[in-house]
C-alpha cells in the first residue's frame, strides 16, 4: 500500500527528511566504510589492520589506494559526494586539505585512545592524529659508499645519471627542499636559493620519482646510487639483507619529521565507523602489529618499536625530538606547496 502525503502532512515529512539529511549523509551505510590510503605495503595492511578491523566490528572496508595529491584532488572533486570516510594521507597534505574545508575534526570522546599518543602525534586543531611517522634523510647502496652520504653529496660529478629525487608532490619532496635551502641559503625557507641548487643537479638525476615503490626498485637494482627519502622504505630491503641503507642529514642540513595522519573526512556516509577505524588504528596491540607487519614507527606510547626498524632509524626509531628530529611548519608548506610544485616542475624536473 502507497500512503499519500498532502497539505501539512506532506510538509511534515518533508521537513522530517531534511532533519534527517542534516544529520546523516545520503546514502549512509553503518555497515561499509571506505578508507583510502597509501599504495606502499597495502597487502600487508589489509592483513594487519583492515581484516581483524572487519572481524571486530562487522563493519565492511573497502580500501581505496593512490598517491597523496591524486587522492586529495579526488576529494576535492568530489566534496559534495565523498566517496571515502577515512583518509590516511601524510601530514603536509591533510594541512592542505584541512585549509579547504575537507577534513571533519575528531572527538576525542569517541576516540579514546588519542589519550595514550605521544604529543607531536596530535592535532592541536582538533583534526585526525598522525598514527605513524618517518624521517627524512638519504637512502644509499652501501656498496657504494665507505661512509653515509649527506646532501651535499648528491652534486658529486661521479654520481651523474646514478641518482633519484622525490617529486614535491611526495612526502619527501617539501622537507627535501627545505634541507637544501638550509645546506645552501639562508636557512630552511630561502626557497629560490633551493630551486636555483636543485637546478643544477638535474645532470646527475636519473629519476624524479613520485612512488616510493620506485625509488626502492631502482635501489635494489643498483640503477641510483642514492636519493634523498623516508627511512621506511630501507627497512624491508635491510631485511632481506639488500646493501641498502638510510642515514640522517647532519643536522645543518634540516632533520624532519614527515607523519602520516589519519583524517575524517566531512560529508562522511559513516562518521561514526570512521571513528571506530582510527581508534583501532591508535591502539597499543594495533600500533604494535603494524610496525612489525608494514615498519610504521607507533605514536602510541605503550606500543613496543620492532629491532629491524631501530637498526635502521637508530635512537630517532623511538624518540625523534632527542635526535634532532622536528616537524616543519606545516601551515608554512600548505601555503606554497602549489607554487612550488608548479616551480620545481618548470625549472627542475621538466
């Protein structure tokens, strides 16, 4: 039977559906959740994370993977309609999104565990905690180099053609430029003495990549000799006993902190599952699986940090602020990271 709505009746159902909107996204399912991330290891955090995340809730993932400013574009675009409840995306690019208005921000009451992370983990604005962290420094072939190689090396004339830079649109690529500008300007925020340096180092770069699957590729078959990264993607090669190594810029040369945040995002069709994701993810037993499974450095203070991840990292495996480890200005980067991608595609890697 069709029941018709007429004169205030009508009305009232109307205004009972657009309450209902108001409050909860069309098309809301509590049952799915849909959480895009990183391409880095995504087997593996199906098996560590996703699946058991499943198993407790009841709650369907579907994991959506792809490199940071793809992903945000695809937000950006689609901010009417999202497609995505979760979005793990680095530190620089959740400042980006947060300044457009993509990101909700998180209650700490349905997140409890947010309490038992380090304090360089949380948002002091109130948005999605870093769950993870890598430092920036310089990746090498250890057969290659009697001690490890700092910035400065990466302009050696025996290294033409032999080594690889991150693209600025990647987690290295701001901090790396940073780091330049403090080896070569006047300190971390001289851009144009940065650009002007990266210029010059186009003959000895073989590759500008934009996924770490490529610059560890390339390592691995001995095409670069080096090339400025995150100390997560030595850990699996140092494993497998492969001469590959990291090793952090002397400390005039910038150390940085780059994190990976995990952010809800507005218009949501399941916040309340969003939330139950990243408190799982926040968790001690959780935070201490993956850094085993996928090498992600814990933000939870009660989480144990594996040995194969220190013998690569060092101290700064656990304690980064003591090994002279800091975060960027954040703000800073969101303001001029377009202009510094367009920059660096026109005068370095075009």
């Amino acid at each position: 039977m069709i029941k018709k709505f007429t004169g205030a009746t009508a009305a009232a159902a109307l205004a009972a559906v657009a309450l209902t909107g108001c409050a909860e996204s069309a098309g809301s399912d509590p049952k799915k959740l849909t959480v895009s991330t990183f391409g880095f290891g995504a087997d593996r955090f199906q098996k560590t994370v996703v699946e058991p995340f499943e198993k407790q809730t009841g709650i369907d993932v579907v994991v959506e993977t792809g490199a940071n400013a793809d992903r945000l574009t695809k937000l950006r675009i689609n901010r009417a309609n999202p497609a995505a409840d979760v979005v793990m995306i680095t530190d620089l690019y959740a400042a980006i999104g947060q300044k457009q208005g993509l990101f909700d921000k998180v209650d700490p009451a349905k997140v409890p565990n947010l309490a038992k992370l380090y304090d360089f983990a949380k948002s002091k604005e109130g948005y999605g905690p870093s769950y993870t962290y890598q430092l920036l420094g310089m990746l090498y072939r250890t057969d290659r180099f009697k001690q490890p190689p700092a910035v400065k090396d990466l302009w050696g004339a025996e290294h033409k053609g032999k080594i690889a830079l991150p693209d600025m649109s990647t987690s290295a690529g701001a901090p790396f430029l940073q780091s330049t500008a403090a080896t070569y300007g006047s300190g971390p925020q001289d851009s144009a003495a940065a650009f002007k340096k990266l210029a010059e180092l186009k003959p000895n770069v073989l590759k500008f990549f934009n996924r770490s699957t490529e610059l560890v590729s390339l390592l691995e078959r001995g095409e670069v000799d080096m090339a400025p990264g995150l100390d997560l993607f030595a850990v699996d090669p140092a494993k497998a006993g492969k001469p590959i190594g990291w090793a952090p810029f002397p400390k005039e040369q910038g150390r940085y902190v780059a994190a990976n945040t995990a952010q809800i995002v507005k218009g949501s069709k399941n916040k309340a599952g969003a939330e139950k994701f990243i408190d799982y993810l926040l968790s001690t037993d959780v935070q201490t699986k993956s850094a085993a499974a996928v090498n992600d450095k814990p933000v939870n203070k009660e989480a144990k940090v594996p040995e194969t991840i220190t013998k690569v990292s060092g101290p700064a495996a656990s304690d980064p602020a003591a090994a002279g480890f800091v975060s960027p200005d954040l703000a800073y980067l969101a303001d001029h990271n377009s202009e510094w991608v367009d920059q660096f595609q026109r005068e370095v890697s075009g």
